[in-house]
C-alpha cells in the first residue's frame, strides 16, 4: 500500500528558532498534501492544504508566515515552523493521496517541543 | 464548518463487542472514515463508509446512514490491545478531512 514517511519523528528546538518538517509520499506521487496538529487528547486539527506547483490553502486562525509550507515536488511537502514558541509545541502530521482518494494516508507524526 | 461529535469515552471487557457512534453534520459529503490512534503515534486507517450501508473488515465493522448524518463503528471479540482512541472524520465536499474529536476506549481483563 502507500507509504507516507514523515521527518523527524521528535524534535526539541529552542524559542526563536525554525524547525523543518519533511512529508514524503513513497510510493505514488501525491498533487495534494495536507498538514494536521494535534494537541493533548484532541482531535487533528486541519492546519493547512499544500497542493503541489501552488501556494498552500491555510485554514482560519492558522497564521502562513509562521507556518511555511513549500510543496516543490510530487513527493515532498515541507512545514516549517518559524520563530517556534513553546506553545507551538504539539503532535504535527502529514497526511497525502492522489487526487480524490478513497482513504487519507498519514505520515508518522513529529513530536515538536519547543523549550 | 464541519460538526462532528462521538462519545469521549467508552469501557469495555476483554471478549466483549464495543459501539461507538458518530453523527456529523457537513457542507457536501465524499466519504466517512474511522482511524484507530494509540498514544504518541499517527492515525492508522480502519474503514472507508461511502454509501449507505455495513462494511465489515474482520472484527471491526462500520456503517454509514447518509440521511441520518449517523455512522457507528463497532468492535468485535475485543482484545487488550485494541485499547485506544478511535477517531470518526468526515470528508466534504472540497474533499477536506474533519477529525472527530475522539473517543478513548478502554479494554479490560
């Protein structure tokens, strides 16, 4: 089946510094990819749609100059977090699929704390 | 938006069968899912509900009631292993996944 790989899988930054997320579908060429936090017992909130060649389609309350989000390739979809503060601290994950998929394919999750 | 609502919590025994509803409320529908979450990790898929109907996968079986914005995902033979939060999300019609805010179950001995 397709395989999302998602990295890091934790990371510790510290305040005022910039984390890079890596998204990468392995096996199939995902146009669209989509990035998901998670707090503490919360559900995944729907952060951003990065679609391959354009810019990302962020959701309301999500700020774009903080999280950058580059989805140069096919394969590859990048979050990065900037001027990172402790409260950004959270379970982030990708999730990928071809056009209209019949099911969401989900990366590994990277545990960011920030310190 | 999108409004979809399951129960937080549910316990059960070792042996047992466990149902766990969902109803959602969306602008458009392209599918329901339900994904399994253990702690720390990243959501597994369980089942993919289109049309009205069962589905059934094993000892895991989901239905779907497109009228009724109601689907269920139900557990069967429940094992010790299967203790965790299983998530209902809901696609619309801009083919956007909405996350359930989870339910936790809990298998006993």
């Amino acid at each position: 089946g397709a395989v999302v790989s998602q990295h890091p899988s934790r990371v510790i930054c510290k305040s005022g510094t910039s984390v890079k997320i890596e998204c990468r579908s392995l096996d199939f060429q995902a146009t669209t990819m989509f990035w998901y936090r998670q707090f503490p017992k919360q559900s995944l909130m729907l952060m951003a749609t990065s679609n391959e060649g354009s810019k990302a389609t962020y959701e309301q309350g999500v700020e774009k100059d903080k999280f950058l989000i580059n989805h140069a390739s096919l394969t590859l979809s990048t979050l990065t977090v900037t001027s990172a503060h402790p409260e950004d601290s959270s379970f982030y994950i990708c999730s990928a699929g071809v056009d209209r998929p019949t099911e969401a394919f989900f990366g590994q999750g990277t545990r960011l704390t920030v310190v | 938006g999108q409004n979809i609502d399951q129960p937080t919590e549910m316990t059960a025994t070792e042996g047992a069968i466990v149902q766990i509803n969902c109803t959602y409320q969306t602008s458009g529908f392209n599918g329901l899912f339900w994904y399994q979450q253990h702690a720390g990790e990243a959501p597994t898929f369980l089942s993919y509900n289109v049309l009205d109907g069962l589905e059934e996968k094993g000892r895991f079986s989901s239905f779907l009631s497109r009228s009724k914005g109601y689907s269920y995902l139900l557990l069967k033979e429940l094992q010790m292993k299967d203790s965790a939060s299983y998530l209902c999300a809901v696609r619309d019609g801009d083919y956007k996944l909405s996350f359930g805010a989870g339910t936790t179950v809990t298998v006993r001995a």
